[in-house]
C-alpha cells in the first residue's frame, strides 16, 4: 500500500515541475518576444521623430 502511495505522489510531484518547467520557458519566450517588440518600437519612434 505505501509504496503505492509513494508512486502517485512522485508522479504528482513530476507533473508539477513538469508544468513549472513549461510555464518557465512560455515565460522566457514571451520575454524575448516583448524585447523583440520593445526594439522595433524604438526604432519607429526614432524614425518617425526624424521623419517630422
């Protein structure tokens, strides 16, 4: 009986981190995408000052 226990909760346990793992790298590629962004709106924002 314990040792049954003892798998479910290890594979619980997997799960999660599993899933913090993946909510990491969501995390990082949506900062990434954000600096991506952040630098094409600096540059229309300093094109455009040129431009008026």
């Amino acid at each position: 009986m314990m040792h049954i226990i003892d798998r479910e909760v290890i594979q619980r346990h997997l799960e999660e981190k599993r899933q913090e793992i993946e909510q990491y790298r969501l995390g990082q590629h949506a900062l990434k995408r954000k600096r991506k962004e952040r630098k094409m709106t600096a540059f229309w924002a300093m094109f455009f000052s040129f431009s008026n």
